[in-house]
C-alpha cells in the first residue's frame, strides 16, 4: 500500500517558497488566532507529484478498463464533454452572480431541460437534486405535495416492488412513507396479482425501474400504471437504467407521472469516485406547480406558490448538465438511440455467450445488463460470487456488481454498456470460464485472490464491524 503523504513528511521541507512579506502586519483578536501551527506534510514538490502519480495509478475507472459493474452505466465519458465543462463562461460563474450576466448557463439548463422532456415524454424537469437517490427523495416530495393540495391525505405508503435499488425504499422512507413490498413474478416483473391486492386509498405511489434491475421490460407497464391510477397513487419512475431505452420508448407514455435520471449514467458524466452526480427530475403537468424553487423554466428562476421548497444550495451540479447537454447534441436524437440499440446488443452478446458456462437468472432476451446465478459453481466447489469477483480483479477488470438483486442467489449482474468493443467483452468472457475452470481445479486459490492489488482480500466483517475510515497519525 502507498505511503501517507504525512509518512512521507520530513521536518521543514518545503514545496514552495512564499515571496517576501510586503504587507502592512495585521494583529488579530487573541480568540481567534490558533494556538499551534496546522499539522501539514512538509514535503517537496517532486514528493507531492510522485504521491498523488502512484494513488492515481491505484484508482481504477472506465479509463482504465472494463468496468461491468451492472446497474451503474459505466460507459466510457468522451472527452470532448470535459472541454466544454471546463469552458470559462461555464466553469468560472458563480451562482450568486445577476441572472443578466448568466444568460449562456440559463440557456443551458433551459435547453437540457427541454430536451429531457423530449426524452422521457414528461412536461417540465428540474435539475436540482444532486444524485439518483436525491432525486427519488424530491419526486416523493413532490407527490406528497401533490395529494396534500388535494386533501387526500390517508396516503402513506408507497410500494416498491423486491427487485428494486435499495435507495428506492430507503427515499420513500425518509419522505415519510411506510414501505409495501410486492414480490417479482416468474417472468422476473411485477407481480401484478399481488400488486393489486395492496392497492388501496392509503398508497401515494408505486416506485417502478423499467427495464428493471434484472435488465428485463415490464410487458404489463401500462396496465400496472393504470391500476395505480384507479386506485388513486402515482407512478414514479427510477431512471437510473434509461440507458436501455432511450429515444426508443418514453416512461412518460408508459404512464409515470414523476421520474428521475442519473445524469452520470445515461449522460456521461464520470462517477463512482465520489464525484457530483445529477438527478433531475421530470413531472407531468399535474405536478408542475409543486417543482422545487430555484429551477430553470423559459431561462428564468421559477418560484412556485405551491413549491416543495429547495432542495440544495443554488441550482444543482451544473458542470454535470453542461456534460449531459453536450452528450445530448454531439448524439444527436439518432444517436441516443443507436446508443440503447448498442447497449442492449453488448448485453445479449455476453449473455448468449455466457450462458453455457454460467445460468442465466432470467434466461429471456435482456436489456441493457442481465444476472447471473453463481450458486452451482458454489455447491459444486465452494467458490462464491464474491471469490469470482476478486479473481477477476487479477486481470484488472472491474468486477460485476455482486448479490443484487437480491432476488437471485449468488448474483452477478452484469452490464457492458454500449461503449466497449465486441475485442474487449471477448476477453472478459475468456477470464471468466478461466476463473471458473479454476475453480474446480483450484478453488483456495480463488478464496485467497487477489494476488495483485495494492490492498489483498480484506476481512470485511471486521472492516463492517469496526470501520477505520480516517487515518491516525
Ligand atoms: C444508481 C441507481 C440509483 C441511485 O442513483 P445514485 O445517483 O447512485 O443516487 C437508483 N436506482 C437504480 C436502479 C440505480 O441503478
């Protein structure tokens, strides 16, 4: 493992050197001036370059390779969205400067709003919530405000089917709403029986992922949205996995009323290492007058009598939606869709070629990604998914995402994204029945992979039950 920058301090080193101090002295209250000088590394410059050089090499992304991990869009981010992100009238404005002087970001927003609705067949967007989950939280918000102006208010439950991504109840519960879950039918989608008999006057809403997160489209979405209707909820759309359809079929005329997208999924921006997500939000026209304060309509800041309020500072990530427009127009309405077509074909390509070696979940033509089932190679070797997972870090390839959906027992849920070539899902598959035929011939050394990684297998119960998140100097 690297070195701490702090390990690598060594006393009065400097990287740089301040000029001469040529200002009038200043001497400031006794209660505010520190006590001791702050605890910084003391090292030279050449140390600070080198530090951060090998940690960047330790950090993997889709710049560095295959990065499957399903249900996350890992899909490779052109460059050119970065140029225009880092564009001076963009990257230099401040969210408290005049709205005359900010036209061009205005603009911006107005547009990429507009073309979201184009999209997803919804009549407004805001753009403020920060990340997929934010936006779950806001479209619940939205629909509580909703059925409170129209004092129909029993409604405190929202159902979410068990093939759901965990911030879906876990937003609906921080919006207040007791959780109803209804099982997956054979066909891997919403049990429509069951479904129907938790309806009742006391459901705002039924939260729903289309394609979902087996990669598999719900042929009964319109019925489903319909007996939700009749029963008085609304139907939310998680848009994280838009990937699949887009340009093709639109959550608006499947009959959602509110839905968010993942900006840094569908739209190429980079994410996973912490950095600014966007989830904007789409409603109907029914919910308009209820979008939070602060979001951009016809290149004004609207402010809604009837408003959920804001849900961050200013007006969300905004670098972000400068990546998402410029994805959006260098794709053009064509190539959004030639880029769902790509990425449901990747995802057959690899099922249909892993499939003898690995059962399918739901072995049915897929989406955008699709699940594997690890369980028999575990009883007939005792290696797990996680242990192929691991493997796989070896050949420095991101590994699948991993037990989820919870549904299926050893889980792999794999999702190539349109942007990898037909070269480099070959070779992953290679690695994959390699790992495998390794694991009737040698399943310790699986137990105990990886070999090469700067960090070897950690324990993770240790690491869940007493987590060390902060080095202690
Ligand atoms: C990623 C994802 C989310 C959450 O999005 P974040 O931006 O990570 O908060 C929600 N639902 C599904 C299906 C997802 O894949």
């Amino acid at each position: 493992m690297s070195a701490l920058i702090f390990e690598r301090s060594i006393k009065n080193r400097r990287g740089i050197t301040l000029p001469e101090f040529d200002c009038p002295e200043v001497h400031l209250d006794e209660n505010i001036v520190r006590a001791a000088a702050p605890r910084l590394a003391q090292v030279g410059e050449v140390d600070v370059v080198r530090h951060y050089m090998e940690l960047s090499r330790n950090a993997f992304g889709v710049d560095n390779g295959f990065y499957p991990l399903g249900s996350c869009t890992m899909k490779y981010n052109p460059k050119l969205n970065e140029q225009t992100a880092s564009l001076p009238g963009f990257s230099d404005i401040h969210p408290l400067q005049s709205p005359d002087s900010v036209k061009g970001a205005l603009r911006l927003m107005s547009e990429l709003s507009q073309q979201l609705c184009e999209v997803t067949g919804m009549d407004g967007f805001t753009l403020q919530p920060s990340a997929g989950a934010h936006g779950e939280f806001t479209g619940l918000l939205l629909i509580h405000a909703y059925h409170e102006d129209r004092k129909d208010v029993k409604r405190s439950k929202v159902i979410v089917p068990d093939s759901a991504h965990g911030t879906n109840p876990a937003s609906a519960n921080m919006a207040g709403y007791s959780i109803i879950n209804v099982p997956s039918n054979a066909e891997g989608g919403v049990d429509v029986e069951a479904l129907r008999s938790v309806l009742s006057d006391e459901v705002a809403a039924l939260m729903l992922t289309n394609p979902n997160t087996l990669g598999l489209f719900d042929p009964n979405i319109e019925e489903i949205a319909k007996m939700v209707h009749e029963a008085g909820g609304l139907v939310y759309y998680d848009g994280a996995n838009l990937n699949a359809i887009m340009g093709e079929v639109r959550p608006g005329d499947m009959g959602f009323d509110v839905v968010h997208l993942n900006l840094h999924k569908t739209f190429s921006t980079p994410h996973g290492g912490g950095g600014p997500g966007s989830g904007p939000v789409g409603v109907k026209a029914h919910l308009l007058p209820y979008l939070p304060d602060g979001t951009v309509v016809k290149e004004k800041f609207i402010a809604n009598e009837k408003s959920i309020g804001r849900l961050r500072s200013f007006y969300g990530n905004f670098l972000v939606n400068v990546r998402a427009y410029t994805y959006i127009l260098s794709l053009g309405s064509n190539g959004l869709k030639e880029a769902s077509y790509n990425a449901v074909l990747n995802a057959n390509y690899m099922m249909a070629k892993l499939k003898d070696h690995f059962p399918v979940a739901y072995p049915v033509p897929c989406m955008h990604e699709f699940v594997l089932s690890l369980q028999k190679l575990k009883d007939e070797t005792g290696v797990n998914a996680k242990d192929m997972c691991k493997g796989l870090l070896d050949y420095k390839v991101h590994p699948p995402t991993m037990y989820f959906p919870l549904i299926v027992h050893e889980a792999l849920m794999i999702e190539p994204t349109e942007t990898e070539s037909k070269e480099t899902m070959d070779e992953f598959i290679r690695i994959l029945i390699e790992l495998k035929d390794k694991a009737y011939t040698d399943p310790e050394y699986l137990h105990n992979a990886p070999y090469t990684t700067p960090i070897k297998r950690v324990d993770d119960v240790l690491a869940a039950r007493h987590p060390v998140l902060k080095a202690v100097l």
